[in-house]
C-alpha cells in the first residue's frame, strides 16, 4: 500500500486533506530542525544567442530489448563515445541536466534606506544537457553551463549566530540552437530561475504524532483488485443530476452513485 492507496485499512492517520475540525488528533508540540525560507524570488525570461561551450560528451545508444513493441522504445542510456563527432553537427535539444545551481561572485549588501532589504548580485551557473548528433546520424549528449547574472532586492534577516544564505534552483529548456565550432553552440533558452535566503533552524509545531507507514502495494497484485473492489450488483439509487452538473460531472466512484458507470459508457 501507499499512504494514498484505496487499500489503506486506516486513510485518517495518512497525510491529506483533514476532514473535520483540523485541531482534532494534536496531542504534542515538537521541535523540529528545518531549513526557513525568509525570502525568495522569481524571474523567468528567454536568453537570446547564448554561446555555451561542451566541456564532455557522452554516445546515446538506443537499449531495445527486444523485438516486441511493448518493449521497445525510447529506452536510451549513455556511454563513453566510441569515436569523436563528425561534422556538421546538427543540433537537437538542451534542456537543464538539475534544479540545483551554484553562485558565483555572490555579494549582498544591505541597503541604508531600506533596513530589511539587501541587494543581491551573483552569476548562477546552470548545467545544461545538449543533445546533438552528427553527420553519421551518431547522437551525442554534451555537458555545458549557462551563466546568467542576477541583480536583485530580497529581504534578508538582522545577524545571527547562525547564518543565513542564498540558494538558487533554475530549470531551463532550448527553443532553438545551433554549432558554431570549436564545442560551441549557440542557444535560445528559457529559464526560470528561483532565488532563496535561507537558515537552518529550530521551529516548534503541533503534531499529530508519527506517521503509520503502510505496507507497499505490489503492483502485480493489483491486476484484478479494482474489478474485485466493484459492488456485486449494481446499485438502486443514481446519481442527482443537479449535483454532477455542479460538480462538473467528476466522477466520484465511493459515493454510491452510478456515475462512473455512466462516465465509462460515454467514454467520459
């Protein structure tokens, strides 16, 4: 099972939405050490004529398995390359290989006139996937970096003892690229990049107490379990009308309702 299995024997010690009064179930305060979030920011916006050079490549090779088509696919898996590209290149796609990027030159300098702000200046470095193939039809996954500088007002908190700092996450995705040469190529990117002050700290919180970690559900067993979960006959009263069309028609399968019976039959 899962925390959100229909098999749960027990769903209201699992996470979700509280049904009720939400105070019902506290019985403790505790403390727990987390990272705060005081302050973040984002920023999304298109980098035009980047140049970014590869520093590594790596060969993608197809891992089909077999001949049937349920099997095959996609499936694909880097290795080190068994020779180098021939030109021409011909570019694919890129996309950002993590959420997590580093910054360089970082500088925060707290601002006179404004007490709880700081200016923020840093060069993230966002890796990004390039894929590419070449004049073989041999495909080919380059590493490179996408450096994009910041500028910008967060709210920062007084001293400590323990430190605040900054952490950028990115995510990025090329709309268009091409070879320049040399491992170069010049990309169009979409980037939206997340700014964060951060601390590690102590924070007291009511609880519910430890969470009853259930069971996995197999997911070979499960096959005939949702035929099997069906009521034998089917059942007398049927749906109101008035409350799916104010519900927009969703269908919800543990009321007792012929709703879904219907939804299935119009292919809804």
């Amino acid at each position: 099972m899962s925390f959100y299995s229909y098999k749960n024997a027990n769903p209201a010690c699992c996470p979700g939405t509280v049904a009720g009064n939400v105070l019902d179930g506290l019985d403790e305060k505790i403390c727990i050490q987390v990272e705060r979030v005081y302050d973040s920011c984002l920023q999304q916006e298109q980098l035009t004529n980047v140049d970014v050079t590869i520093t590594s490549y790596a060969q993608v090779v197809n891992t089909c398995c077999c001949n049937s088509s349920a099997c095959c696919g996609n499936e694909t898996e880097t290795v080190p390359p068994t020779s180098a590209p021939v030109p021409p290149i011909t570019f694919e796609s890129c996309r950002s290989s993590t959420m997590d990027v580093d910054i360089s030159n970082l500088s925060v300098e707290r601002l006179c006139d404004r007490p709880c702000f700081a200016r923020v200046r840093g060069n993230l470095q966002i890796p990004i996937d390039i894929l590419f193939t070449d004049s073989r039809c041999v495909e080919y996954i380059g590493k490179g970096v996408v450096t994009v500088s910041k500028d910008v007002l967060l709210a920062v908190p007084d001293e400590s003892i323990v430190p605040f700092h900054l952490e950028g996450m990115a995510s990025a995705v090329c709309v268009a690229g091409s070879y320049r040469g040399d491992n170069v190529f010049r990309l169009t990117v979409c980037v939206t990049i997340v700014l964060k002050v951060l601390a590690k700290v102590e924070i007291l919180v009511p609880s519910y107490g430890f969470c009853p970690i259930p069971p996995c559900e197999e997911f070979a067993d499960s096959v005939c379990d949702e035929f099997f979960s069906l009521p034998l006959f089917p059942p007398a009263t049927l749906c109101d009308e008035e409350e799916l069309a104010s519900q927009n028609n969703r269908c919800r399968c543990n009321n007792n309702c012929g709703c879904c019976q219907r939804n299935i039959a119009n292919n809804t």
